[in-house]
C-alpha cells in the first residue's frame, strides 16, 4: 500500500533530501514548509512534490495544516519532524523572543504535529515518527543554549512517545545529524568551518542525502523492532554509548 509522509522544513536542505528520499520510494509525500514561498514553489516545480505551508510552532496551525495534507493525499502514516531555527548567542546575552522561538519551533512542534497525527495512527495500528535532533543536543554546544536544549529535549519526548504508543504498531526514533554541507553550514566562516571539518574523524561534513538514508530506514515497515532509539549520524565527531 501507498503510505502518506509529511515531513516538516521539507523544501530545503536536509528536510528537501528527505522529502525527496521518500518521494523516490514511492511514498506520497508532503512537504511542509513555514515562509520561503519562492524556494517552496521552486521545490514543487522541480520535483512534483506537493508543499503545505504552517507554522509547525502554532498548534492550531499545524492542526489544520495536518486536516488539509489530508484532505489531499489521505491519512498520514509516516511524520519526521524536521523543521528547526537556530538563534545563536552566549546565555549572557540571549533574549527572551531568543530562547522562546527557538523553544516554539524546535520542541514544542512535536507537540503540535504529534498530538493532532497519533490518534489516527493508534486506530489503523502502524505508525512511523521521526524526530530530527541533533548532535548539539547530545553534546550541547557553546552559544546554543536554546538551540541544544530544545534537541535534548526531543530526544527525551522519542523516548517517552515510543514506550506509550510502542504496543499500537507505532515506532518513535531520532536521527541526530553531525555537520552537514547545507546553506546554513556553508554559512559559516571559511576559517570557522574548517576548524568544525577537522575535528570529524572522517574528514568531511556529513550531506543531506545520508541523513536522508537514516530516516527512510526508520520509516520502513521491517524497522518496527527499532523504537525510543537516537540514531547518530556525525562521522565519529561524538560518540555515544
């Protein structure tokens, strides 16, 4: 049968290589996205995959965005939260509207995308949510006080969602990328990033497509064994136990 993935900030980057990822394995795919109306269209353009616009951390929003994906491709099986902000700064100098929004968009959209999705996949007993996360949420990082705790966080609610919905046919799992060559990386400075490059064991960032990878393994209906796991992606630059 034909499953129905949405996948959040799924016209760019690492969100556009996993949208494009299930959209070649033939998944009907929508892909949500929050205000780059022109890259959106571009995106719809190039690869016929159908796009949404909400806000992920808008809780009404995102319930209706989810009636609306829906209403046009049918019930969703398959949810990788991918949208993110950053709004880097040291603690000392970090404002309010800093942590809240980072806080809104990073973590509380698991809320606003899980809670309007799980009901229907509880009833139909299948189910795949993946949650990108991080290596700043496994290791924090300096400068990302909001942005590493939101990912730790999302590596916490995997963990509780997958024991509670684990008897359903539902699996809640994280990927947690390392460096990876996007616009946002390759926004760093020049001397910056070589510096980050360095210090990967295997010599290079990471691309959207391996991350890609992790995610359609998770979703696939023979991964059903793996769930409340965090899959590092990060050529070696931390390893967990």
């Amino acid at each position: 049968m034909t499953r129905t993935v949405i996948v959040t900030g799924g016209t760019r980057g690492i969100g556009a290589a996993i949208s494009m990822a299930f959209h070649n394995a033939g998944y009907q795919v929508a892909a949500n996205y929050a205000g780059n109306d022109a890259a959106a269209h571009a995106f719809k353009a190039e690869t016929g995959i159908a796009v949404f616009k909400w806000d992920v951390g808008d809780f009404a929003a995102s319930a209706q965005g989810v009636q609306a994906v829906e209403a046009a491709l049918g019930p969703v099986d398959t949810l990788v939260n991918n949208a993110g902000i950053t709004r880097d700064v040291m603690l000392h100098k970090m404002s309010v509207d800093a942590w809240r929004d980072v806080m809104r968009v990073d973590l509380d959209s698991l809320f606003n995308m899980c809670r309007p999705l799980i009901e229907g996949m509880r009833e139909r007993g299948f189910g795949r949510i993946i949650n990108i996360a991080s290596i700043n949420g496994q290791k924090g990082q300096m400068g990302q006080t909001n942005y590493s705790a939101a990912k730790s966080g999302m590596i916490g609610f995997t963990k509780a969602l997958a024991q509670e919905v684990a008897r359903k046919g539902i699996t809640v799992n994280c990927v947690a990328p390392g460096y990876i060559n996007t616009e946002m990386v390759q926004a760093v400075p020049e001397d910056v990033l070589k510096g980050i490059v360095s210090s990967i064991p295997v010599g290079r960032l990471g691309t959207p497509e391996e991350i890609a990878h992790c995610v359609t393994f998770l979703a696939d209906e023979k991964s059903g064994f793996i769930t409340g796991a965090t899959l590092t992606a990060n050529g070696a630059q931390y390893i967990t136990g």
